[in-house]
C-alpha cells in the first residue's frame, strides 16, 4: 500500500488572553492552558494529497511536542473545523466555529521532543468524500494544563507538523496515465498553497492559447471526481480553466524558488501493465536529475534547464538552487534533447532556466 507524508504550513492559534492578536507567525502551536495567553486552541489547515481513492486505509496526524505543563497527561482532542478561514489573519474574536469527534491523544511527560501521531482516518475519509475541508482545531479538554507543538516557523523540518496517509490502490487507478493525472493535480493543488500570490504561466499543447497566465485560484473537482481536474487561473477578475490533459508546463513566475515542502505520490507497488505505464516509468529511468535537457512540448513549447525532480508522471526543472521551477508532466513531451555529463563537462552545466513557445528541434542544433 502507498503512504505519502505531506507538510501542513497552515497553523496558528488563538488565545483568549490577546483576542485580537494574530499568532501564525509563532514558531510553536499552544493548546490549553497558558499562564500569559490564557485559553489557547490551536487551528491546522491540512492539505491533502490529490488522491485518486475515495478512502483512506490510514491518516496520522505527526506533531512533535516542545513543552508541556504538569505532570498528569494533556488530553489533546481533535476538533472538526466548519467555516473557512485564514490561518494568517484569525484571532480568537474571529475564530471559526468546529465540532468534536473520536479522535483524542493524552500527551504525557514522556511524549516530550518526541513526534506523537493521531489517528484522524475517520475525518481525512469523510474529507475525500465530499465534506468541505476547512481543517481541524487541537483543544485541551482538562483546563489545566498546556502542550506546546512545533509548527513550520520553528525552522527545524522533523520537527515540521505533518499528515502520513496510507491508502489501497484499484487496477485502474494503477494505471501510469491515471496516475500521472493524480501526480500533477497533487502538485498543483500544492502550488496554489505555496505560491498562491503568484502569476503563473500554464503552457498548453494548443497552438491557441498556448499560453495562459494569471493567479492560481482552484483545482476543480466534480462530485464525482477523486481529484481535482481543471487548474483555474484569474485574471483581472476573468476565470481560465484549463484541464490537465493540456497542460505541458507550469512556470511558477520569475524569481520564485522551489519549496522544499512539496510531496509527491508515491508509485503504486504496481503498476497496471500497459504503454501509459511504460512510458512514464522509462522517463523515471532514463532521466536522472542534474541532466542539462531541452524539452518540445504540445504544439510549440520549447523548455530548457536542468532536471532538479524527476518524479514518476513529472519532470521539475530548475537550476543547482531551485530558482524558476517548471513543472512538465511528461504525457504531453514531443521530444528530448538531454545532455548527460561526465568529468569535466560537470563544469559546464547550464545556470538558466527557460521556456517560452515557438522554437523547434532544429533551432537548436
């Protein structure tokens, strides 16, 4: 069965000791009771892993706690979020309403500087089938005590929160054209969360509209859908959608980094055997990373740079430090002009990173 662990950078909580203070900047989630911020709930955007299932075999929230007051064990309950809200701007005056469920850890002395790991599969499955995910809030239900988690400002990634899902693949939804789809909605859904203020490029294989550009806004997903797929973009208030299948590149815009948050799906432990599945599997093989390639795309998309991911179903290219990602899911590659070094040629790797439609295989060589 696959298990993907992915980051949550969506954290803060609200004390009723300062009601109006926004605390997402806070290296540390504070649940319970606090000498100076009093009553704290701690909120957690999760955001989960476009997954081509309906259900869940597993879903372990990971926290690692920093501190904890007492000595009797904090009990840590997990709360169901049910209206929206922004972890950079709540307050505890603004806090959104959640109900409880099952779900409860008692923290003891013991769990201290250690990862302690909660079982939330009942609210991850209902997520996946249809209810609005909105997070969920940590409250300390003995009015006594206080337990403190790292949160991604901490700064020290093991400590980072996190979400592990171990789910059962179908003979379908092992497919390598299937998966590739779910590869590219997970990424995506994860680029409008890291870089949501961003004007992005989506190259397309279309000779009209080869390029769109605007601010990332949704992943759609039907009723019926396992993941997400049409990217939305807006653009001085215009939606553009545009499906998968059409995407050859998404360029996150000029000076971005890669984040180093970013998951991707692991392969099924097997894959349905299949031209679909062979193809993604040989550019898995055939092109490991820090390979200085040139990339025709759709109709008219040329990219060029060096291979800093190479994922099953996609491609990442980039320079030594991540600058300008583009994300090229491998179904719509025309052709590939690699450069495989050795020696000396190490020296000579390209720095630049660059697409833009028009060119064509002779151009350049």
């Amino acid at each position: 069965m696959p298990t993907i662990t992915v980051n949550i950078p969506q954290t803060t909580f609200v004390a009723s000791g300062e009601p109006n203070t926004n605390y997402s900047f806070y290296p540390l989630l504070n649940i319970g009771a606090d000498p100076n911020f009093q009553n704290c709930t701690g909120l957690l955007k999760i955001p989960l892993p476009q997954l081509s299932v309906l259900t869940v075999d597993s879903a372990r929230l990971n926290l690692a706690v920093i501190t904890k007051s007492g000595t009797n064990p904090s009990p840590i309950v997990v709360n169901r979020v049910t209206s929206d809200y922004d972890t950079n701007t709540v307050t505890y005056t603004t806090q959104p309403p959640f109900a409880p469920t099952q779900y409860q850890y008692d923290v003891g002395t013991a769990d201290l500087y250690t990862t302690i790991h909660i079982d939330i599969t009942g609210i991850v499955n209902e997520w996946l089938g249809g209810s609005q995910n909105f997070g969920i809030a940590l409250a300390n239900s003995d009015g006594i005590t206080e337990v403190q988690f790292a949160t991604n400002n901490i700064g020290y990634e093991p400590y980072f929160p996190t979400l592990t899902i171990t789910y059962t693949e179908s003979p379908f939804t092992a497919t390598g054209l299937n998966f590739s789809y779910a590869q590219l909605a997970n990424i995506i859904e994860q680029l409008i969360i890291y870089y949501p203020a961003n004007t992005m490029t989506v190259f397309t294989r279309g000779l009209v509209a080869a390029s769109v550009t605007g601010t990332p806004y949704q992943l759609y997903k039907s009723s019926a859908g396992t993941y997400g797929a049409i990217f939305i973009l807006t653009d001085a208030g215009q939606q553009e959608a545009i499906p998968l299948n059409a995407i050859t590149a998404v360029y996150t815009g000029d000076g971005t980094v890669y984040n180093p948050s970013i998951t991707y799906l692991p392969p099924p432990e097997e894959f349905t055997p299949g031209f679909d599945t062979n193809l993604i599997t040989s550019y898995y093989e055939y092109l490991p990373p820090d390979t200085d390639v040139t990339i025709y795309a759709g109709s008219n998309i040329t990219a060029s740079g060096t291979i800093y991911k190479n994922e099953y179903g996609l491609i990442v290219l980039s320079d030594a430090e991540g600058n300008t990602p583009i994300f090229i899911p491998v179904n719509n590659i025309n052709v590939v002009l690699p450069v495989f070094h050795t020696g000396a040629l190490q020296q000579t790797r390209r720095s630049r990173v660059l697409i833009e439609p028009g060119k064509q295989p002779e151009d350049l060589v």
